[in-house]
C-alpha cells in the first residue's frame, strides 16, 4: 500500500518538472534573487548597473533599488566605454553580460544619412568642428567626426603599424617636448593624487570625469578633464606622454607616406606636417571654443555654454582610454588614420575632393597604398634623416654655423666616408687626457649632495630651448662642520635633467659615452688642424687662456650667467636668471642628447672648436681663418691629408 501511494504521488508531481509552467522566478535559467530576473534589466547600453548591497553576495540589488526607474539614455557608440567605467560600482548582472567586443572597425560610423549630411556641409564650406552641440545630427554622440563610412577590413592599417614607423628623432622631439610641457603644467598646479571621483563628475558616454578645482593663481573655479583607463584609474601624465608620443609618430609617419603618393615637394611636405601636428595638438591643449582633453576652462564657460567634446576629441579620448588593451579597436594606426582623414576634410576640403574625390573609400585604399610603398629600406632611410622644417635649432649665436656645413659638405654629402674615417677621431676611453677625466669626474659629483631622484618626480620643462632638458625638483644636503659637531642643512633645488626626443632623461652612462666622444673627436680635430697648419708654415692654434676643453667646461658646470648643463641651481634664484641657456650650451645640449647621426656630429664638433677659437683667440681667428669659410677650408684640407695618409 505505501509503495502504491509513492508512486500515485510521483506521477502526480512528474509534469510539474517536465513541462508545467511555473514561476519564472524559481526557474533553474535564473537567478534566485527576484530582483536579478531578465524582467528587471535593460539591453540599453547607457543604463545603470545596479549597486552590490555590501555584506550580501547572493543578491546583485536589493528591493528598493529593483523598484526605482531605470536610466535609460539615447543609444551611442561607447557603450562598451561606459561599462568599462563602471567597476567600482560592483559585479554587473549575470543575465546582461558585458556586449561582446566588435570584432572589426568596419560597423563603426555606419549611418549614411550623416554622411549625406556631412557633404552637404562640404560644399557650403562649413567647419564641422564649429558646429553647435545641438545638431539634429548623431556626429557628437558617434565619437566621429566625418570617417563615418564602413571601412573594409582589408584597407584597415595593420595592427603593427607602430613598429614599422621611422621618424626623425629630431623631427619628434619638438612635440614631444610641447606635450610634456602642457602636461608638467597642469601636474603642477594641480594635485590628483587624493582625489576621489564622484559620480556626477563623470561623463554619460565618455570615460571622462569633469573635476572641479580652485586656480591657484587667480582663485577661481575650473575644470579640469581626467580621463580613465580600462582599469577605472587616472591615467596618469607619464603614461599619457609616451602614447601621445606614439600616436603622432604614426600621424607624422602616415602622412609622410600619402604625401610621397601625391608627389609632394620636401617643403610643401613640412609646411603641411606643421599644420597637421599644430592642429592635432590644439584638440589636445586649447581651451580656446573648446574642453581641452588635458588642461583647465573655466567653471562659468563650462556650465553656461553647456560645452562638449569635439566629434574628433572624443576619439582621441578613446584611444587614449584604451591604449593598454590590446584587443582594442582604437589602435595607434587607425586613431592615426582617422586624424588625417579628418584634418583633410575641415582644413583642406578642396585637397581632399581632388585626391579623394569626396570618398572615404579612396582615403583609405590611398593610405593602404602609400604605406606599402614607403615600408622599404630606403624610403625608411630618408625618414630617418628628415629636415625638421626650422632652423631655428641652428643659432649658434655669432658663429655662422651654415657657411662652415657648406664648406664641409663634400665630406658629410658622403655618408660612406665619414662612416669609414669617423672612427679615426674618436680615442678610446684610456687615453683621455686629465683635463678630459676631470671633465667626467666632476660630472659624477655633481649630483653628489642631492637626494636619489625618482623617476616620475614632478619636472618643469624649460620653453627657451625646443627640446631636450627639464628642471626636477630636488634637495641638496649639506653637512658642515663647526664647533666640533655636524650641522646638516637641506637646500631646495632643480636638478638640471637632459631628456631624449622621447623626453625620458637620459641616463648617466649615456651622457657619459656621449661627452667621451665629443672630447675625443674634438682632440682629434684640434691635432689634425695643428698638423696641416705646421706644414702650411703657420703658427699652432693657440690652446690657452682659456683651452678647448677648460671653455667646454665652463660651458658644462658654470652656472654665473646661466643655468649649467650638467648640475643643479637653487629654486629662489631661478628667476634671476636672465638667459637659462645660451646658443651654445642649446647646441652641446643638443649633441648629448639627440640620436645624431656621424655626420651631424661631425659638423657640430668642428662647428664647436670654431666657435671657441673665434670667441677666445680672436686675433688668430681674425689673421689666419678670417671667417667660417675659410676656418671650414683650412679643416677640410686637413681632414682629407690625415685620411689620405698624407702628413
């Protein structure tokens, strides 16, 4: 009887299982939590994920918030960014998992009637960039200005890109140094380090948060723009500089590329390269009509004008928020890509019809064709050693450094021979004289009484001078002995920093290679000249009052009349300083730390014992040499007879 009755009751509980409806909320597909169920979440990519209730981990919500409205927004192409930017608000529902990454650009800015629109606004030569926030268009919410169209997956640039670019380091540094110096700045007057974002600071559908600060100059509100990684941390400025560093390496490169394409002139080149970078960096710095994504507008503009990003601003800021992943769509030689599509289009629509023909189709199979065509080994070889476009990085004071690289230009033309003769005015690091080992010694003890530098340590970059030095903050430590005890004093200081075209600083062992050089092969120049001067029955070049090397010293460490080059200064008498570093030292500042190749320093090191003899025996100067050009003849002559083999 009790086995007939459990089975009675079996079948009476069977269909329950296998196919009655019953409550969605106690059904194995979901969670347990009613609040968790598909019924409470929204497939709108702007909503707001709920809050995880602290102390109850089987619950992603609690009743109270499962019964507030959802905030739903318009749709908009950075979904994925602002689910990115919501970790610290807790775990997101299991049921709405976080969209799935595109798998290709080619989905990204499809709506045509924009395009439409768009070349509308071409022909009545309307700036884009000038647009109200108010369109009737998506171009604002897009994250693109214009490059709206489907790319291919074929013209997409590959994801290597940045590893094959080759770029003048001298052509680099300039903007590099202007990003550094906008971003020291802003470091500078502003500290991130306690702060903590709140919710209302952020931007809806840009990884930004608006961060209100109080000028500390004029004491009045601000905003200042702080964008976060994928991580939801501050990106902080030493990482922005060298992704900023590596995206204009790519623009710089890629341009170059589709104006090789277009048969462009070197000069018109350049003038467009300087357009193109002044331009980018304007989206970047300026707060001229526009949120700058790095610097500071004020509160009252901010909030009146109800001001937004820039359609080319907002891709730029998606770059940047997404650099570290590599899975991202916002690669270096896209964003690069996308730079100059647009550039085209608002600065010069007319350049953009006659090589494009309108179609952002023909751009990106132009740029997948110049970019095969210049990745060779010798297209690369004259970017290596591309003009920066000014010369003002050549003022050598009162010494007219061109008519002596026109003299000695039937050497340096040849790259070949001064690669095989170069060698023979270098000396191993041995045969250093002592004026030379001191020069070395003393670079080491310089910093001796300084504190250890950090690295990431705040550095005022030096504006008087394009590239390549910085002032760190520092303390000196002094200990003096008086009265039979140690009294111990600490001195605020800026530690002199020679940075690289990359603006990271260089370090010691790099200075020190360089310096050995420079000595060596002015040595072997002063000696060679001295040798074709006997033979010609004239005097020796007088060494004294003061030598080559006791002028190059003082060049180096003395800081009387301007900032030294290897050392430290006080922070009280920075300001006193009229000049922060002469023609001369920018020059041998220039040598220590730019990727000069044999020929530039072969030119710069005869261009340095010049410019002593010239300011330091001028009567010799004057009575055998004349000018530049005949120092340059004397020295050429003496440099082919030593090479020759003929004494």
């Amino acid at each position: 009887m009790n086995l007939l009755f459990a089975c009675a009751l079996a079948v009476y509980l069977l269909p329950g299982i296998h196919g009655t409806p019953v409550n969605p909320k106690s059904s194995l597909t979901h969670d347990i939590c009613p609040v968790c169920s598909p019924g409470t979440h929204t497939a709108f990519p702007d909503a707001v994920p709920l809050v995880k209730p602290a102390g109850e981990n089987t619950c992603r919500g609690s009743a109270e918030e499962a019964s507030k409205p959802r905030q739903v927004g318009k749709k908009s192409s950075h979904a994925d960014f602002v689910l990115a930017d919501t970790g610290n608000l807790g775990d997101p529902p299991v049921d709405n998992p976080r969209p799935a990454k595109k798998q290709t650009q080619t989905l990204i800015n499809s709506n045509y009637e924009d395009t439409n629109q768009r070349q509308l606004w071409l022909a009545q030569k309307v700036d884009l960039n000038q647009l109200p926030s108010s369109s009737n268009t998506e171009l604002y919410a897009s994250g693109l200005e214009n490059m709206r169209e489907r790319v291919p997956p074929e013209l997409l640039p590959l994801p290597n890109l940045i590893y094959q670019v080759v770029i003048n380091p001298d052509v680099l540094a300039p903007y590099n140094f202007r990003i550094k110096a906008s971003l020291d700045l802003i470091s500078e007057k502003y500290n991130f380090r306690s702060y903590t974002r709140q919710p209302e600071e952020k931007i809806p559908d840009l990884p930004v948060y608006m961060v209100s600060r109080l000028d500390p100059q004029d004491h009045k509100q601000v905003v200042v723009p702080r964008i976060v990684d994928t991580k939801n941390k501050l990106c902080s400025p030493y990482a922005i500089t060298g992704v900023l560093s590596t995206l204009i390496k790519c623009v710089m490169f890629s341009q170059r590329a589709l104006l090789n394409r277009m048969n462009t002139t070197p000069e018109e080149a350049v003038r467009q390269r300087i357009s193109l970078m002044d331009w980018l960096l304007e989206r970047f710095f300026s707060s001229d009509g526009q949120i700058p994504i790095f610097g500071e507008i004020q509160a009252a503009e901010y909030y009146r004008r109800k001001l937004k990003f820039k359609p080319i601003q907002r891709h730029l800021i998606n770059h940047l928020h997404s650099h570290t992943d590599p899975r991202s769509d916002y690669t270096s030689g896209f964003t690069s890509h996308v730079v100059i599509g647009i550039w085209y289009l608002q600065q010069h629509p007319s350049k953009w019809t006659e090589h494009f023909d309108n179609q952002e189709m023909n751009f990106w199979a132009a740029m997948k064709e110049s970019l095969a065509v210049i990745n060779d080994v010798k297209s690369k070889s004259v970017l290596r050693t591309e003009p920066w476009g000014s010369q003002e990085y050549r003022d050598w004071g009162n010494f007219k450094i061109a008519d002596l690289e026109e003299v000695l230009s039937p050497l340096t033309s040849k790259r070949s021979w001064v690669k095989a003769r170069f060698p023979q005015f270098k000396q191993p690091a041995e045969e250093l004289s002592v004026l030379e080992e001191e020069i070395l010694y003393r670079r080491h003890t310089v910093y001796s009484d300084a504190l250890p530098v950090n690295c990431r340590k705040r550095m005022l970059s030096i504006k008087t001078i394009p590239h390549f030095t910085g002032l760190q903050c520092n303390k000196r430590v002094q200990k003096v002995q008086q009265g039979g005890r140690e009294i111990i004093t600490i001195e605020d200081i800026f530690l002199i920093r020679l940075l690289g075209s990359t603006v990271k600083e260089n370090p010691g062992q790099d200075v020190d290679k360089r310096l050995k050089i420079l000595m060596s092969v002015l040595r072997g120049l002063y000696n060679t000249l001295n040798i074709h001067l006997k033979k010609l029955g004239r005097p020796f070049l007088p060494n004294s009052n003061p030598s080559y090397l006791e002028w190059l010293s003082g060049v180096l460490f003395d800081k009387e009349h301007s900032f030294p080059i290897l050392g430290w200064i006080p922070q009280e008498l920075v300001s006193s300083y009229t000049v922060q570093f002469t023609p001369i030292q920018q020059q041998i500042i220039l040598s220590l730390t730019s990727r000069r190749t044999n020929t530039h320093l072969f030119t710069d090191t005869a261009g340095f014992l010049g410019y002593w003899c010239k300011n330091y025996q001028p009567e010799y100067w004057h009575t055998y040499f004349k000018d530049e050009s005949g120092f340059g003849k004397l020295l050429l002559n003496a440099i082919i007879m030593a090479t020759s083999g003929q004494r």
